[in-house]
C-alpha cells in the first residue's frame, strides 16, 4: 500500500504550523520506511489535493481545532471519504493554489475520484495561531506523542 504522509499549515501561523513541524522531524527519522512519501505542503492545499491520486493510504499532520477541546489536545482519527457527503461539491469550493483547508483537500480530492483508501488526520488542538514563529508549549509538548501515532499507523496492518 503506497503511504504519504502529508503536513499542511503555515508555519507563520504560531501552532498553525504543527503539521509542517513535524514533516521536518519525520523527513530524518529512521523509522520511516523508505517507501513513505513524507512531504511539507504548506499553505499549497490545491497541489496537495492533486497529488492524493498517487497512494492508496494518507496520514494528514495538522493543527485541529475541534469544538471543546484543551489547547494540546491531541487527534487522531480516520476520515472515510462518506464522511464528506455534505461538505461543498468541486463546484462550490473556492480552490486557492496557497491556502490549505483540510475539507477542501478532500473535497477536492473526492470530486476528483482521486480519494484514497485510507485518511488519516493527526494533530493536536492549538492554542496560538496568531502571526509569529514557533510552536506553543502545549502543542509542542505532544510532538513526541504524535510522532509516536504516525510510527503506530505505519506499523499497523492495511486492508487491500
């Protein structure tokens, strides 16, 4: 099963950059096979949602806001594409080659037929997503733990 695992956010953003954070601890980390895409897509959600076609699995890193949930919360969940029905078709999505919003990667991708398999969303609640460099130390206290939830996934068994 061809596997990418994909950060989205801007890292100009304080704890909006979580995802692109974490790509850069991944992209020297021993243990990840050599057969995973890692990759840092930034702001660039069209050119993300584009590239999905390519793999059957797709672990998402990313800073998630979910409603009553703590700064530093952390997330991890599979987003089958069924979930999607009611979010806005291709044709009703605003598409921007530099912004990055999670929904719109998968609508995009779903409209497409270029959905994968397997979606996953890790990340963790922000606290800061004001302009400046840098992760809160809630958000950057549960890095360790998120890594250690990608390596969970990678290991487990995928269904063909």
């Amino acid at each position: 099963m061809k596997t990418f695992i994909c950060g989205v956010g801007n890292k100009l953003k304080g704890d909006d950059g979580l995802g692109p954070y974490i790509i850069e601890q991944l992209e020297n980390d021993p243990a990840i096979p050599e057969d995973v895409r890692v990759a840092d897509f930034g702001i660039s959600g069209f050119k993300c949602a584009l590239t999905l076609s390519d793999y059957d699995r797709v672990i998402f890193v990313d800073a998630i806001s979910l409603p009553g949930s703590e700064p530093g919360k952390p997330h991890c969940f599979e987003l089958k594409e069924e979930q999607l029905k009611d979010l806005p078709t291709l044709g009703e999505v605003e598409v921007s080659m530099h912004e990055t919003d999670l929904t719109k990667i998968l609508s995009t991708a779903s409209a497409l037929h270029f959905y994968p398999k397997q979606v996953y969303v890790i990340g963790c609640e922000p606290e800061d997503t004001s302009v400046k460099f840098g992760l809160s130390k809630s958000v950057s206290d549960r890095v360790p733990q998120l890594i250690d939830a990608i390596h969970q996934l990678l290991a487990e068994e995928t269904e063909d």
